[in-house]
C-alpha cells in the first residue's frame, strides 16, 4: 500500500533545511541500498 500525501518543499530556515518526514526517510532507505550495493560490489573485487 503507497500513500498519496501532498508534496511540501523543504522549508529554509536561518540556513538550515527542513525535509518532511517521508522525504528524510525515503532519502536514508535509498542511501541504505546505495551503500549495501557498493559493500556487496567492494567484496566481489
């Protein structure tokens, strides 16, 4: 099951930046698999 929310952009606030939650774990479950697949590739060479 996906949920359709609204896309908010990420708020800019004295020069920090704020993702919605969604966003910050759709950006980590991505940069889990990123990293898994560079181990996996690192070890075979």
């Amino acid at each position: 099951m996906t949920q359709i929310s609204k896309k908010t952009p990420p708020q800019i606030t004295k020069n920090r930046i704020y993702f919605s939650k969604e966003t910050e774990r759709r950006v980590f479950f991505y940069m889990t698999l990123i990293m898994l697949a560079a181990g996996i590739i690192s070890k075979l060479f």
